[in-house]
C-alpha cells in the first residue's frame, strides 16, 4: 500500500488536514481530517510502501498502546484512507 501522489498534510489551527495540490483531486463532499495520531501514521509512511503492521509498530513505537489494539486501530485507518481514496494498494 501506499499514499496516493498530490496529497499534503496540513495543519490548520490545531486540526490536520489531507489536501489535494491539484484542483483535479479535490472532492470537497470529503473534507480529510485527521487526529494527532492519524496524522504521525500519514507522515511517516508518506510516499512509502506500508501495511497494517507497519502502522502498528509505528503506534507501539509511539503511544502507550499494546499491540493487537494498534493492528486493529491500524487495519480501521487503512480502510478509511482507502474509502477517502488517498492510498492505493
């Protein structure tokens, strides 16, 4: 898997946000916000290859959290950054 080209993490405020560089790729039906965690996940893996696992140990790595909630945590952001169209397998 991977992150779709032309899609920049921002930050506006105190939220992050997925936006499209090119007016092509922007649905503004989606708006793409993330929290703080989802947004480390985001640019860690930025135009790199990633699974499910490779997310976990990022958050494992991170966050006080045990394993199998990470696995599961990170199997539930791939399959929204897949229904929001910003990864590609």
């Amino acid at each position: 898997m991977k992150t779709v080209e032309g899609f920049t993490l921002r930050t506006l405020a105190k939220e992050y946000i997925i936006t499209a560089e090119k007016v092509t790729n922007i649905n503004f039906n989606k708006l793409i916000s993330l929290n703080e965690s989802a947004a480390y996940l985001w640019e860690s893996v930025q135009g790199k290859e990633f699974d499910a696992d490779t997310l976990a140990d990022l958050l494992v790595e991170r966050y006080e959290v045990d394993r199998e909630t990470a696995f599961k945590d990170s199997e539930a952001i791939i399959l929204k950054w897949k229904e929001a169209g910003i990864v590609t397998d």
